[in-house]
C-alpha cells in the first residue's frame, strides 16, 4: 500500500474524532437551564391550549336548577360548544339573560310564530307541536308574553323540559342569539361523581 492510499484511509478516522469532538463540545456549551425553560415552555402553550379548548371553543356550567327534569337535575355538569349561534329546535341551550343563566330547549327558531293555547297547547306555525320527551302540558304565563309571537331572524324561543313554574320564553320573551351562551353536548350527572 503506498503512502497517499493510507493517509487518504486514516482521514476519515480523524474527521470521526473531530465530531466526536465537537458533540462533547456542545454538551458542555448547553445551559444548565435548558430543561426549567423547555418545562415553563410547555406549561405555558398547556395552558394556551386549555384556554382555547375551554375559553373560546368549549364551555363548562352546571345546571342552576330543576327546570330541565328529569334529563337534566340540578348541579349537573353540562360541556358546551360556544360556536353553535344558530340552533335548531330541540337543540337544548346554555343562555345568559339578566346577569342569570338558564338551561332550556329550543322550540322555535327565527321566522317562526309560536302560540300556546288556553288548553296549555304549544304551537307553533300554526300547527300543535307533539313533545313525545315532554311529560306536562305547557301553561301560559299570563301579563308576560303576548301570544302569537313572531320570532326576528335573530331570535328563538326556548322552553323548559319541565314546564310548570319554570322560567323559560313563557317569562323573559324570545331570546337573541346573542344571548347563547352554547349548545350543550354533554351532561355528567352529579350522582355519578
């Protein structure tokens, strides 16, 4: 073997122990911070995560009341999407009306005209509404809301599941969808916690 053929092979052995090198190197330059920055980095897009999950997207509430029995008690915890601003009726409602939260399903949506009969009927279009999960017949509230009432594009009215002595449209009027809190997904009932 001559002499260039083995300083071209011993080379590369050399340019292995300079990267060597160089890692050890490196090593040593690293911080002693590196890993507190990297946990507070992490914490803190955590934290960014769980605000837009449940800030902006998703919401948490429990039920104030019995007005949505027996589907949903009081003290459940209801999970909420607060992008849903257009309902669909049956839809079931977070709404903050007069600085008070209230839990109710939609009955009627924008454009349409609801009625509730002295027979404690609830119509709407002029057509009578069959609730097969409703158990009671729906009251009217006498000096609250005049009846037929044409709902504004912006508008719904929502009931409560259980329809004596709840308040619900029957008392505060239609509802603007600026009003929707949310649409609930999800109910954890509070015996199973």
């Amino acid at each position: 073997m001559s002499q260039t053929e083995q300083i071209m092979i011993q080379q590369p052995d050399d340019s292995r122990q300079d990267n060597a090198g160089s890692d050890e190197k490196s090593k040593k330059k690293r911080s002693p911070m590196r890993y507190p920055q990297l946990f507070i980095l992490h914490a803190v897009i955590a934290v960014i995560m769980i605000w837009l999950l449940f800030g902006v997207f998703f919401g948490l509430s429990t039920a104030p009341n019995n007005d949505m029995y027996p589907r949903i008690d009081s003290g459940d915890l209801l999970l909420f999407y607060r992008l849903d601003k257009e309902p669909k009726a049956q839809d079931v409602v977070v709404i903050r009306k007069n600085d008070t939260t209230y839990v109710c399903r939609v009955v009627a949506v924008g454009g349409d005209t609801v009625e509730i009969t002295d027979d404690e009927q609830l119509k709407i279009n002029g057509n009578n509404v069959i609730e097969n999960n409703i158990f009671k017949s729906t009251p009217r509230y006498e000096g609250f809301v005049s009846y037929p009432l044409k709902l504004n594009e912006n508008q719904c009215f929502v009931l409560a599941d259980s329809r004596t002595n709840s308040e619900d449209s029957r008392y505060f009027g239609a509802v603007s969808k600026e009003e929707i809190v949310g649409t609930v997904i999800s109910v954890m009932r509070r015996t199973n916690l």
